[in-house]
C-alpha cells in the first residue's frame, strides 16, 4: 500500500487498531475490512461489527446509541499512562 507516495507496511502499525465493520456496507464489504486484522502488526486489534452499512456506521441513530459508546470506551482504556489504563468491558 502507498501512501503519500511511501510503501506503507502494514506488519509495521504497533499501535492499538480498532476495526469498525459495517455488516451491510455495499462499498466496503465486510470481508475486506475483516482482512485488514491479519495485516497489522499490533498485538491490540479489536474489532467490532456492527448491523448498518456504510454510512450508518457513522451517523445512524443506532450507532450513536451503540456503537460509539462502545468506541470511546475502548478509546478510554487505551489513553493515559499504562497504569491509569481502565480494562474495557465486553
């Protein structure tokens, strides 16, 4: 992958990844996105599939209820020093 004109490897990201998959998007269909998690290097990949498709991932009345609570939670336990880090619940 190129980005920037720069190879980007993914087996180099090391940072916590969350991927949010939209079950019935039509424009990236979730198996594409689920195929990013075996590309990342990070030891921390989550993710969480959620019933919408492409834009509802982002503004439908059901993720706002959701789905981004469950995003700034996993946010949350990943921000701060390592030992204010708070486990996130499943």
């Amino acid at each position: 992958m190129t980005v920037g004109g720069r190879k980007v490897l993914l087996k180099n990201i090391k940072a916590p990844v969350l991927n949010l998959v939209a079950t019935k998007d039509h424009l990236v269909p979730p198996a594409s996105s689920l195929a990013l998690n075996s590309k990342i290097g990070s030891a921390d990949v989550a993710t969480i599939e959620f019933p919408v498709g492409h834009v509802g991932l982002s503004v439908s009345s059901s993720a706002i209820a959701k789905l981004w609570p469950r995003v700034i939670e996993w946010l949350k336990s990943r921000s701060g020093s390592p030992r204010t880090r708070k486990k996130i619940s499943k």
